[in-house]
C-alpha cells in the first residue's frame, strides 16, 4: 500500500509516525511522512519520502506554557495563532504529500486536513492520537480537566467539551484559510461523528496497561500499545556523561523535551537547591543555569536517547508529556512529573494514579523543599519501585508497532 502520514508538533508528536513509518516501509509499504522540517533527521529517506511542513513546533510549545497553561480554551487560541499563517501551505504540501495514497494516518493538528483529504480522494483514514482525546467515556474526564469526583456523567462532558472546542476552533481558522484562498473546498463534517457514512477509527498509541480500554468505547476506538523507536543507532555518548553516571549510585534523569518557558531557569534552580536537600546525584538535561554546577549534578547539553538515560537512572523528573511519560514507564523507574500545559496533567495523575509516582507537582507551585520530598519518596519508597516495575514488565509484552500495522493493513486487504 501508498500509506501517507501527516503530523504536526513538538518532537514527541513526531517520533510514534516515524517509529511506524518505519516499520512500515520494512513490510514493503510505500511510506511517505509530511512532519515539520526541523525533524527530518529522524528517518531514513532511503526508505521513507519526507514533505517537510513549514513553521518551527518549538515556538508554539513554548507558547503553550507561557500563554495557555492547562486552559483548553487558551491552549487552541494559542495553537490557532501559531497554526493559521501556516495554515494553507501546510494543507497544500499534506494535499500533495497524499496523492495517490491508499489510506492517511494523522495527528492531532492535522486531524481535520487528513479527513478532508481522505474524503476528497474517497480513501479510509485513521486517526492517531498520544493521549485519550475524541472519544467520550465515563470511565475519566478529558486530559484536561480536572479530576473532579462528579460521577461519569461530568467525566463525559468534560469530553465533550474538548471535543466541541476544537472541532469549532477548526472551523473557525478554516473559515480564515478560505477567504485568503476561496478555491479551499469547505470543510464536511466531524471526523468522528457517529452519523458520518465514513467514521474515522481511532489509534490511540499508548499501553493498556497504563490506560486500560473504558467498557463505554465503540469498536472504532484502539489501544495498540506505545510505539516506541530510540532512533539511537548513530549516537554516542560523550565521555563526561559516561564517567558521571559510573562515578557513584544511579542518577536521577531530569529531562522537559521540548517545553521552553522564560521561567525554565529558575525551575532548574529550584531543582538544585532539592537535590542538595536530598543529597541525590542528577543528570539534568538542558542548558545549565549559568551558576556553578556542584558535582553532583551534571548538565547534558544537547541530544541524548531518553530511552538510554532512563535505564541508567534511578527516577525521572519530566514535564508529562506522552513519549516521556511512556519511556520512563517501560524503564520501570518511577517519575516526578511537573505538568506544564496540554495533556502533561493527565499523565501526571495517571502516572500517581498507577502507584508509579507521588502527586504531580505544578511548576508554578514548585519549591525546593516540596521536590526534595518527592525525590526522598521516589529513591527509597519501595512499593513504589515495585509498581513501576509491574507496568514495566506488562509493556515489555507489547508491540504497539505491530498491532497497529495489523489494523492498517487490513484497510488494504478489505480494498483488495
């Protein structure tokens, strides 16, 4: 098959289409994956065609933490400004990038383009999402709201909610597309709507065993497992990093990926006062604050293999996001999660939910004292060891790759 993968955002959004594409193209699919450019070095354009998109994701993350926070509202005006400018030549290079294609898989921000295009080429699309958005359930409210105890019925509103914002946000910066470009065809419908003749199928690209499948989801909805890719075969670490890790017991990984905030130095500092306090060692990844390190930190600058790092850790302090959030998980290590804004409160809970952490500790309400203590629980609580040892061992047992490569092949065999 003629498979085109379209998504948008930070690094974390792009890995699990790389990670597929990849696979894909070693069954003998013609693959190709329309991501921004900046994360091109993440394929093998021998085997994968890249359509580079426009824009640079890391400003628009960045916006997300200083402007929108954990308001869904804010979050899709915030993500609309950023997408807009981009809007109509990003459309055009996914249009082009899906020609002749015999199914389209797309993110979360490219949900409605992927649609359209699939409706307009009359051709099955899948939706791929990293966190549990676009289908409502009882069973927990939406990534974004709070977890209040309301019952089953406020956890469905709140989906529906942040179902009802985006699809409106969307037609709103679609409707502003089509006036700088009146030959755009007008958007049809809600991908998932239950009346549609096509209802789009969901893969959701996290474990079971994290999130385990509501009782209230429709057959068109799937949990594959995470899909996971290191892309590590070209990287070494440096020296300094080796010498770290081998020079006492087993550092705590500090890692935010892409979340950029004016704020983020001062949070490092916080994180150094806490780990003088607990009398922890600490791999910090990121730029150093600018005063002196004392030794028992050490700042990595640049690219490490999160999957890596993790093994040789103790415990995690990270912002929440999907990818993180599932390689620490896998690592069997627990986490301290400091949710910034978008999905990151959502795993927070469910990571503390799971036994795997303590509560997640918003950044606007983080001290050194309140970290510290967290460290403390994380090195030396021991059930909570365990508990992230179990989750561990049952995603170990999965191939989140290989049964959604099942689920998109068989579109090619009903064709057939």
């Amino acid at each position: 098959m003629k498979i085109t993968l379209l998504t948008y955002g930070s690094q974390g959004d792009v890995i699990p289409f790389a990670a597929l594409g990849k696979a894909l193209a070693q069954a003998g699919h013609q693959i190709t994956l329309a991501a921004p450019e900046k994360f091109r070095f993440l394929v093998d354009q021998d085997q994968i065609e890249y359509a580079a998109l426009p824009g640079d994701p890391q400003q628009m993350v960045q916006d997300l933490v200083s402007r929108a926070g954990n308001n869904w509202w804010r979050i899709i005006r915030t993500m609309s400004s950023f997408v807009l400018p981009l809007g109509i030549e990003v459309s055009r290079i996914a249009h082009d990038a899906s020609r002749d294609a015999d199914i389209i898989l797309h993110s979360f921000l490219l949900t409605n383009t992927g649609y359209e295009i699939a409706r307009e080429m009359d051709i099955p699309d899948l939706s791929v999402q990293t966190f549990p958005v676009f289908a409502s359930t009882a069973a927990f409210p939406a990534p974004v709201a709070p977890d209040l105890p309301l019952g089953g019925l406020y956890r469905r509103l709140t989906h529906g909610f942040v179902t009802q914002t985006f699809w409106q946000g969307s037609r709103l910066i679609y409707s502003l597309m089509r006036k700088e470009d009146p030959l755009l065809p007008p958007l049809t419908s809600w991908p998932f709507n239950k009346r549609n003749d096509w209802q789009t199928p969901i893969l959701y690209a996290f474990s079971p065993s994290v999130i385990p499948r509501p009782e209230d989801w429709h057959d068109n909805i799937n949990i594959t497992g995470y899909w996971f890719d290191d892309f590590s075969n070209d990287w070494t670490p440096q020296k300094g990093l080796l010498d770290f890790i081998h020079s006492g017991s087993p550092p705590v990984a500090v890692v935010f990926g892409s979340t950029g905030t004016n704020g983020l130095k001062g949070i490092y500092q916080k994180i150094h006062r806490a780990f003088e306090a607990s009398n922890q060692r600490a791999v910090i990844v990121g730029d150093q604050t600018g005063e002196d390190v004392p030794s028992h930190l050490f700042y990595q600058r640049g690219y490490v293999p999160y999957s890596w790092l993790f093994e040789r850790s103790s415990a995690v302090i990270h912002h929440g996001g999907a990818g993180t959030t599932g390689k620490a998980l896998r690592a069997g290590i627990p986490q301290i999660i400091l949710p910034f804004t978008s999905d990151q409160p959502f795993w927070g809970r469910r990571v503390h939910k799971l036994g795997a952490g303590p509560k997640p500790i918003p950044p606007k309400r983080l001290d050194p004292e309140k970290l510290a203590k967290a460290i403390h629980t994380v090195i030396h609580n021991p059930n909570m060891r365990s508990r992230a040892e179990i989750i561990a061992r049952a995603i170990s047992k999965e191939d989140g790759i290989k049964d959604a490569m099942k689920i998109i092949e068989s579109f090619g065999d009903k064709d057939g």
